[in-house]
C-alpha cells in the first residue's frame, strides 16, 4: 500500500514536470 501511494506521488511530480515543460514550450 505504501509503495503504491509512493508511485502516485511520483507520477504526479512527473505530470507536473511535463505540464510546466509544455507551458514554457508554449509561451516561447
């Protein structure tokens, strides 16, 4: 259970990671 909720935080540093890449690509 621990692990799991250990690679949804990881996932979701990953998609917030890609989402601001995109912004910047984006805005330049």
């Amino acid at each position: 259970e621990a692990a799991r909720k250990e690679e949804k935080e990881i996932a979701a540093k990953y998609n917030l990671v890609k989402l601001k890449r995109y912004e910047l690509f984006m805005e330049a």
